[in-house]
C-alpha cells in the first residue's frame, strides 16, 4: 500500500515510496516550539525567511549564540574594533535583537556609569583617547582632571597619586567618597 494515499501498489513499489516519500508525507514530529531553543523577536522575528538562518532547510547545528551567525560582523567592526577592544562575542549587553544601531553602553554603568551625573553625555573619546585605535580598554582620568584641580581636592589622602588608576581605585563610580 502506498503509505500517503493507501492505494495498493506491488511490493517493489512500496519499497521505493517508503525510503523516498514517507519522509515527506508521514504524519510530523510534535510541533517544534522555536521560542524554547531561540527566541524570534526583533529582527530575528517573522517576517525575516527561515531559510535566513537555515539555509537549504538545515536546521540541526544551526547557531543559536549571537557571535555563532555574527562573527563576520563583529571582526569588521571598527568604530569602536570590537576584536581589538577584546569586547565579549555575547552582543546583547550593547546591542538588541531590534537594531544593531545605536548600541547602548549599559555594560559601562556597572563599572562606571557615564549616562547619569557628571560624566553623563561625555563622548567616549574624551576618557578613551586609544578608542581611534579601537582600544576602550585604556582610559584616562587625568586629561581633564587636571593637578592643578585634583591636588588641593586631596591634601588629606595620604597616599594621594596623580594617576589613572589611583583615580579609579579611589573613585571606581566616579563619584566623591
């Protein structure tokens, strides 16, 4: 019997419909629920063809990691170098599923926040003079904390030095203590 439509059909033929046709026309697998495995939001969301993510209808060893379908674009980054800058592979702290651009640095307000208080609006320039060669890892305090600003401010820090990362051991919010 012909598997899809029950209609009898000699031995050798069903022999040929089971090992080509039953794959496309047996009942399916349960449904697959692609929000337990990735989640299609943003623009990972429909209208966005499946064959985007899963070319020629592959989807085992799909990537489901950020960097697994975005490597190519995370190398060529360069304002800021995200490889030179060492930045993690995992995108989201600065980008969102909606749009690549603008990024946001909510990384940045755990270490040193730079969107509220006197540091707010700052461009990143003026803290990392290296980002031009795509460096965020190197920073500087001093550039507009001057001594002759930041001194008086320290007579009674005994062990005052005039340095960035005196600055940022003192002041790791970039607040007064």
């Amino acid at each position: 019997m012909n598997p899809c439509s029950r209609i009898p059909l000699a031995p050798t033929m069903v022999s040929l419909i089971v090992a080509v046709a039953l794959p496309a026309c047996s009942t399916p697998a349960a449904p697959f629920d692609h929000q337990q495995v990735f989640a299609l939001d943003g623009a990972h969301a429909p209208p966005l063809a499946c064959e985007a993510c899963h070319p020629a209808g592959r989807f085992q060893g799909t990537p489901s990691t950020c960097d697994g379908c975005h490597h190519a674009p995370y190398l060529a980054t360069t304002s800021p170098s995200h490889a030179a800058s060492l930045f993690s592979t995992d995108c989201g702290p600065c980008h969102t599923t909606t749009a690549w651009r603008p990024a946001r640095p909510d990384f940045h307000e755990v270490a040193f926040p730079i969107t509220t208080g006197k540091h707010a609006g700052i461009p990143c320039v003026h803290c990392h003079a290296a980002q031009a060669a795509g460096n965020f890892t190197q920073y500087s305090c001093v550039t507009c904390h001057t001594l002759g600003a930041t001194a008086p401010l320290h007579t009674t820090v005994a062990a005052f030095a005039f340095d960035d990362q005196s600055c940022l051991t003192c002041h790791p919010h970039g607040n007064h203590l």
